[in-house]
C-alpha cells in the first residue's frame, strides 16, 4: 500500500493515524467561533481542523425543496446560504491554525472554491456527494495536491471510477474514506469493515469519515481494522442553532476520541510475536523448569516423588518442562541440593 504526504505528514500504514477534526459549518457564520472551534482542536490533539466551503448557488437549485431529514420547514437552499464561509475568512482562519500547529484543510464544493483556497491548503477533500462530480474531480486532481475522497451512498464500482479519473491525471495522491451518510449514522450502519476493502481494492490510505454520535466506538473500531485517517464532526455545544451541531460531538467528546485512538494504537503493537522488554522479569520468574524435589544423591532414579515442573522465581532455570518425561527413570549424576534446578549435566 502507497503512502500519502499531507504537509509533510505521512499518512498510512506504519503512521499514526490522521484525525481530522470536522468543524464544517459549526461556525454559524461567526469567525470569532471559527477561531474557537480551531482552538478546541488544537485542545484535543487533532492534526488537522476542516470547514466546509460551498455556494448554494452552486450545490442547489433555488427550487430544491426541503430536506426531509433536516426536518426543518425551510428550502435546503436557504439553509445553504446561511451556512456559507465568507472567503475573506480563508487567510485568518488558516493563519489560526497555523498558530496553533493544526493543518488547515476545508471540503471544496465547485472550481471557484477550489481555486481560492488552493494556497492555502495541503490537501483537498472531497465530500461524498462530490465524489460522482468527475469535472470537479478532475480540477482538484490536476491541482497535484492529495485527495481525500468520502464514499457515503456510493458502490464500489463508483469508487472506482473516481480513483481511476484521479490517476489519469497523473496524480496517485488519493485517500479513501468509508463514511455513511446518514446523521447522525447509527452504530450498526458505520459498516467500518469497509475501511479495509477500500484499503484492499484500491492499494490506498484509508479510513473512517464518522458520522455517529458516538465518539469512540467507530473511531476506535476503525484503528483496530487498520485506519489510516479518521475524521469526526465537532460543535462547542449541541445546543447551537443549526443543522450539523445535534450529531456533532462536543470539545471533551472530541479530545476522549483522539486519546482513544492513540491508547488504541499503542495497545494494537506491532503485531510481531516475541518477548517485550516489560515481560522479561516474569518471563525468567513465572515460567517453568525441572526442580528437585528433596536432596537427591548420586545414581538416585529421577521420579515424581524426587523432581517436578515448578515456576523458577530466583534460583534460575534449569532442563524445560519438554524434557520432564524423558528423565524419569535416569539416575543422577552428582548430588542435588532440594529445590535446585535440574541441569543436563547432572543426569547420565
């Protein structure tokens, strides 16, 4: 599997994961909050903070109608409006991130967007619904900048065909993100697994755009399956008006997943199987060998009453448990004091 560098940060396997913290709209059209959500992340250990920047002129038709799931008795295109990023926000907000050592990454939505905040960002990411825009897709690819490409609705011949447009324009930068589009998604519909099929399929990062409300199970789920990159909505508080803030976890909710996730890289190792440092005392204490029993002189028979299999402790190891049943019935070669370990120079 390739590797990707995002601002000079390598992302995929053998790396620590790449946690996305996804401030999107939750600005609520205030840059004082943009800023607030930028500290909040910086706060929680992410790596990088993203909005979102989009034109409703350019997502919706003014007629579009209401979104059902939204449940709010207004145009999506309305709600749209009223959740753009001002671009004059691009240079401070990414100025902020700076400042605070956090990449500044944002979803472009059109060309125009893509070509104003190119300068600005390390890598562009893709939403799910853009996925499919293969123009869109190609700009952003021709740009040379990683790609960082969510799949929510979308099969896997779908997947494929954008990778594919991705790399006839000579760029092999590409991330996959398994994401379902749903929010907030419940647990039973993260299909995480899908993570490793993507990593599989297309011999790229993958990783988890999470939209449950849970902030650990799908993210912690994900590391254990081999995520290369994580990405999770967050709000000051669930309370804000707007339609992201409800699914979206709260500041000490984000900073629990990201502690999560790297308890949960250090807990999976390497997957090498040998003793660890930290082990060796007990390995040499609590494992076992051959003991006599009680004194045992020379060309005394070794048997259960004189010898045993105990746990060596302090007084060293002698012939391994393997080799128990092949001395009973050999005699001693010397005097054995009790509880000394049996070595092989001491049976003929």
């Amino acid at each position: 599997m390739t590797t990707v560098s995002i601002g000079g940060r390598r992302v995929g396997d053998g790396e620590p994961c790449f946690c996305i913290a996804e401030a999107g709209s939750n600005h609520n059209g205030s840059l004082d909050m943009a800023r607030r959500l930028i500290d909040v992340a910086v706060e929680a250990g992410a790596d990088a903070v993203k909005f979102q920047l989009f034109r409703a002129d350019r997502l919706y038709p003014r007629g579009a109608g209401r979104s059902e799931y939204l449940k709010l008795d207004r145009s999506i295109y309305d709600i749209i409006a009223e959740m753009e990023l001002p671009y004059e926000w691009i240079e401070p907000l990414a100025e902020h991130c700076g400042a605070g050592g956090v990449m500044f990454l944002a979803s472009v939505f059109d060309e125009d967007a893509a070509d104003r905040i190119e300068r600005y960002v390390p890598a562009f990411k893709v939403a799910s619904y853009e996925m499919t825009h293969i123009p869109l897709v190609r700009h952003l690819a021709r740009k040379g900048k990683p790609l960082i490409i969510s799949t929510g609705t979308a099969h896997l011949d779908e997947v494929r065909e954008t990778v594919e447009e991705v790399r006839r324009t000579g760029n092999e930068d590409v991330i996959l993100m398994q994401c379902t589009a749903s929010y907030p998604a419940p647990l039973d519909a993260l299909n995480v697994r899908a993570v490793q099929t993507l990593k599989q399929t297309f011999g790229v990062p993958a990783g988890l755009s999470d939209h449950s409300r849970d902030p650990i199970v799908g993210p912690v789920a994900a590391i254990a399956l081999g995520a290369n990159i994580l990405e999770k909505h967050y709000t000051l508080d669930n309370d804000l008006p707007g339609p992201d803030h409800r699914f979206a976890v709260e500041p000490h909710e984000l900073k629990a997943m990201i502690q999560a996730v790297r308890n949960t890289e250090r807990a999976l190792g390497t997957g090498e199987k040998a003793p660890l440092a930290i082990e060796q005392e007990l390995r040499g204490f609590a494992r076992r060998s051959v003991f006599a029993l009680r004194d045992i002189d020379p060309d005394d028979v070794f048997s259960s009453a004189n010898v045993a299999v105990l746990r060596c402790g302090n007084l060293g190891a002698g012939l391994p448990p393997r080799e128990y049943p092949a001395l009973l019935g050999r005699r001693a070669a010397r005097r054995i004091p009790a509880e000394s370990p049996i070595h092989a120079e001491d049976v003929r």
